[in-house]
C-alpha cells in the first residue's frame, strides 16, 4: 500500500478542511499515480473533493458514521472493515489521500510514501506525522520545481517494516 500527500516544511497539509497549494504539476503527478486504482480517504477528505468521486479509482471512504452515504465510493467505518475491503486489491495499488487522520492512521501500514515537500511554512490547521519518526527512509528526491511562487520536490521514501494486513 501507498501513501501520496502534499505537505509543507513542518508537515501540514491542509487548512479549514481545504488543500494548502495550488500546484497543477502536483495535481497532474497525484491524477498519474493514482488514475485506475484505489484510493482510500476520510470522510472530511471525500467531501473536500471539487468533484466526488475521484473519477476512474476505486475510492474507498472511512467514517465513524453509519448512516453516512458516498456516492461512487465504497464507505467502510472501522480499520477491520478497511482491511477486509483493501484484500480484494492488490497492496501496490492502494493509495492512502488523506487526510491526516487517515494518513496517520494507515502510514505503519504503507510500503511507500510520495510525498510532495512544498519549501515553505503556512498557516494550517491539520498535520501528519513525521514520517520519517515512522521509519520511512528517504529514496529518491526530484530536481526542484518552481510553480505558483513556490518551490517544491517529488520526494520517495520507502518503509523497511511495513505491517501487513
Ligand atoms: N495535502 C494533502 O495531500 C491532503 C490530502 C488529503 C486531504 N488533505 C487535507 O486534510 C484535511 C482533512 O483531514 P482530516 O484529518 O481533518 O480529515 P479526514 O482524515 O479526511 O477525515 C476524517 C474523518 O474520517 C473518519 N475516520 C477517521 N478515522 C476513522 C476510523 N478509525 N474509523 C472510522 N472512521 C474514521 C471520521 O469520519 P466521521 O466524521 O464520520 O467520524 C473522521 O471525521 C483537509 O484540510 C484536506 O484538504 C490534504
């Protein structure tokens, strides 16, 4: 299983449940990876998306609750759920998008991590873990991309322990 998120210096990635950049080369590299394969989001994620659901994936969404209905995704609401549903696919096309709840919940379970580092601090609301303290390995970095006044790399980490579920 994957992870895939945008965040900046000290790891925030979002702000009054909405995105922190505007980065269309970060939106065309996210569409690339994920495009015809699973997606797995929290419910305040899923109902951040401009057009629900992520058209051609498989989108997964986890909320606590029961009544609540996704059109165009499957809705689990417990972690035994998540699992028994994310055995029908194959672990390397499952992506974890967010949001922070779900990324820190799921981030033990990843073997890879694409992360878009953004070079700069803003103002934010909601954050993941240092993944590295994770024991995520950095494996490979972009040159840096310039866009929208911001500086930004592609950045692969590699988990050497992932859980298996
Ligand atoms: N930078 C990026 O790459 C990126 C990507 C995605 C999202 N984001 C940002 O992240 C922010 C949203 O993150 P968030 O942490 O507030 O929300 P979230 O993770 O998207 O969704 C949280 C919801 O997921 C459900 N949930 C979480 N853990 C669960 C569990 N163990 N069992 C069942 N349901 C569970 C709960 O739903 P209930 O409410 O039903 O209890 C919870 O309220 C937004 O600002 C968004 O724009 C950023």
């Amino acid at each position: 299983m994957n992870l895939i998120v945008a965040v900046s210096l000290d790891y925030a990635i979002g702000k009054d449940n909405k995105l922190l950049f505007r980065l269309p080369t970060d939106m065309a590299f996210f569409k690339e990876k994920t495009m015809g394969k699973t997606v797995v989001m929290g419910e305040k994620t899923y109902l951040s998306l401009p057009k629900r659901p992520l058209l051609n994936r498989i989108n997964i969404v986890l909320s606590d609750n029961p009544n609540f209905v996704a059109d165009g995704a499957i809705v689990v609401h417990t972690l035994d759920d998540l699992f028994k549903e994310l055995k029908k696919y194959r672990s390397k096309e499952i992506f974890v998008c967010g949001g922070a709840s779900i990324y820190n919940l799921l981030m033990n379970y990843c073997d890879t991590a694409y992360v878009t580092k953004v070079e700069k601090i803003v103002d934010a609301d909601t954050y993941i873990n240092d993944i590295e303290e994770h024991g995520f390995v950095l494996k490979e970095v972009s040159p840096q991309i310039e866009e929208n006044n911001l500086t930004f790399t592609f950045q692969t980490y590699q988990n050497p322990n992932p859980i298996r579920f």
